[in-house]
C-alpha cells in the first residue's frame, strides 16, 4: 500500500510553522484533518529505504519559501528546456490567481529576453520603436524616488490584460549587457522585494550574475526536460548545486512531460538519482503560433488545458500561503484511507 513519504510529512510540520492547517491543506491537496493528525503525530510515516541507500535525492524546501516574499528563479541542466515558458506562465497564473490581487513582477534578466515575446505582448520591433518609454535594467536608477509608485508606474511595464502584473523587459539589445553589473541586478532584485508580492527572474546567463541572483532567491525551479540528455545534465549539475547550497531550495519541474513516469524514474535510477518531481508540465502544442494568432497567452485563452491546470498546481506549491480556496472538504471525520487516495490516486 502507499504511504505519505517523510519527507511529505516534514514539509507539512515545517509548514505549520507559519502557516495554518487549511492553507496546508490546500498546498497538498488533501484534508484539513489529515494535516491535523500528521500535527498531532497520529500518522507515522514509513521509513524511506532510498535514504538508507544513498540514492540522491532531490526533494527539498526551506521554510523562507513559505514565510516572506518571495523571489523565484529557475535552472536547467541545459538551454532550451522551457524555464522562460514556465516563469511567465507562472507569472501570469499566479498574478490571475493572488487572493490580495497584490502586484507581481517578473524581471527578465536573460541576455536575449523573451517574457514579452512569450507573453505575447510585444516583440522587439515594438520595443526598439518606443525605446524611450521601456523601462529596461539600464534605466533602474541607483536611487529611487521616494514613492513606491516610480517602480509600478516607470520602471516597470504593467501587462495589458493583467492588472497586478508588472514586466521589467530587459535589454532591448544584447549590447546592453557589456555595462550592467551583478550589483545592479541585486539592487533592482530588492528593490522589487520590496514592493512585489512575488518576484519572478528569468536568469542571466553570466556566470558571476547567474550565482548572485541564485544566492538571493527564495525558491529554484529546476526544469527538466523528459528526456535521458535533460536527466544526465541534472546528474552533471549536482554538485555544483550543492556547492551553491541550491539543493535546499529546489523545486524541480518535469517538463514536456509525456505521461509515463515510470520511463523517467528508469532513467534516473542509472545515475542513482530520485527526484521528486513538484510539477509535471506537458507539452502544449504550438504555444507561440497560438498567441500570433490570438495574441493571448494560453493561461488567458485556454485555461481549461492540462498545461495551465499545472501551472495553477506550480502556483499552489511555489505560494502555499496563499489561500487558494478550491473545494471546501464536506466531512469532518478523518478518513486515513480517503487521504491517501487523495495523495496517490
Ligand atoms: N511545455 C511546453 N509546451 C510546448 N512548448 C514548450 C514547452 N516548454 C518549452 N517549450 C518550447 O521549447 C522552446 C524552449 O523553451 P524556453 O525558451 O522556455 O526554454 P529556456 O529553458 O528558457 O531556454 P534558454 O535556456 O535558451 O533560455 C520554446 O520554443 C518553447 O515554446
Ligand atoms: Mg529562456
């Protein structure tokens, strides 16, 4: 029979830490009473035999994640693996689905950005044409005026179907990079930490400004495509994130995934590696002929596909202080088998 694994019932006395029972609940998709007996210590979890035999295992969460706001970025054993297209639709998912509709900003550090063009607002043409008006990393003063207001309003682009969703595009030309500095993405970063319920980053990819913005972010959404060169790259990256102490704040994100988790977990066994996967995102066909066409990202157009179903889940686990009220549980009476059909299917 299914268990709830330990590290599930950690996280969830981690969890209760700072946040209450129902918000819990929620994040895993289960009973407020099943978090209430795991609290109460009724449930023992089984021990983990992978542990005992030294597999890796990529599986953690620290608890700033839960507790202030957050800053989330994203790696990849690779390029091309679908970071971009998953920050900005989280950016977008969690901007629709904030219950205090506070702001959210996604900052696109990338050398050659994309968010916009992924969000299918405005390609470079647009943005080389009203150069003056965008608001690019250049342009972040070393001193803000006194309102909070300059950022909303100047040094950020608010989306046009998104209210409380702020955009700082980027470089209009990858020349741009040759004078901006670490120092200056940690300050916008702060800045934006300030002010922002959530702060999304597409990474720079300079090694020294890729490690600073690393260090300062709260959450590392490591996205891996399903397929055997991805799931090398990821044994490949190991120990450098453990040198970074990145492990700790890995959400590691299956991507492109094709419905057979057994194939996957085959290929990670041959580098002796487990990971549980937070996010299993599958491929949505045509994604950018569908915003030429439409000019909506699919979080807006089509909501009802499994690809945005999953973003809204990477939401709840990237935000599980948010109260994402979905079915309000009808019975009070603890049902341990109910919880983990809950849990496993
Ligand atoms: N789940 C998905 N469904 C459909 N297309 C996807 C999906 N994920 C990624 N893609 C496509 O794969 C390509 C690469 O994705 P993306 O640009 O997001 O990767 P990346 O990791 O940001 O790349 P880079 O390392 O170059 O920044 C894009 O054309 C994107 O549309
Ligand atoms: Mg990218």
């Amino acid at each position: 029979m299914s268990r709830i694994s330990k590290d599930t019932v950690e996280r969830i006395k981690q969890m209760a830490q700072v946040l209450d029972e129902e918000s819990i609940a929620n994040s895993f998709n289960i009973s407020v009473d099943a978090v209430r007996d795991i609290l109460l210590g009724k449930y023992e979890p089984e021990e983990d035999d992978s542990e005992s035999q030294g597999i890796n295992k990529i599986q953690v969460v620290e608890r700033t994640r839960f507790v202030r706001n957050k800053t989330v970025a994203a790696i990849s054993p690779g390029g091309g693996q679908g970071k971009t297209t998953i920050l900005t639709a989280l950016a977008m998912q969690s901007a629709l689905t904030i219950p205090s509709q506070n702001p959210i900003v996604i900052l696109d550090f990338a050398d050659i950005p994309k968010v916009c063009t992924y969000m299918g607002i405005m390609g470079i043409s647009a943005l080389a044409e009203c150069e003056d008006f965008i608001p690019t990393i250049t342009r972040w003063p070393v001193k803000l005026k006194t309102t909070d207001g300059q950022i909303y309003e100047e040094l950020t682009l608010r989306h046009p179907d998104i209210d409380n969703l702020h955009i700082l595009p980027g470089v209009v030309f990858t020349s741009e990079w040759l004078q901006i500095t670490a120092d200056q993405l940690l300050k916008i970063i702060e800045d934006c930490q300030r002010v922002f319920a959530l702060v999304i980053i597409d990474m720079p990819s300079d090694r020294k400004m890729f490690e600073a913005v690393l260090s300062i972010a709260d959450a590392v959404l490591m996205v891996i495509k399903d397929d055997y060169p991805s799931i090398e790259g990821v044994a490949q990256m190991h120990p450098y994130l453990e040198h970074h102490k990145v492990t700790e704040k890995l959400i590691p994100v299956l991507n492109r995934y094709n419905g057979n988790i057994e194939d996957t977990k085959k290929m990670l066994n041959v580098f002796d590696m487990e990971i549980g996967f937070e996010a299993l995102i599958p491929e949505l066909k045509d994604i950018h002929e569908h915003m030429m066409i439409s000019n909506r990202h699919p979080v807006i157009s089509m909501p009802d596909t499994d690809f945005v179903k999953e973003i809204s889940h990477l939401v709840r686990i990237v935000c599980p202080d948010w109260v994402i009220t979905t079915k309000k549980e009808e019975t009070s009476v603890f049902n341990f088998k109910g919880m983990l059909k809950t849990l496993f299917g």
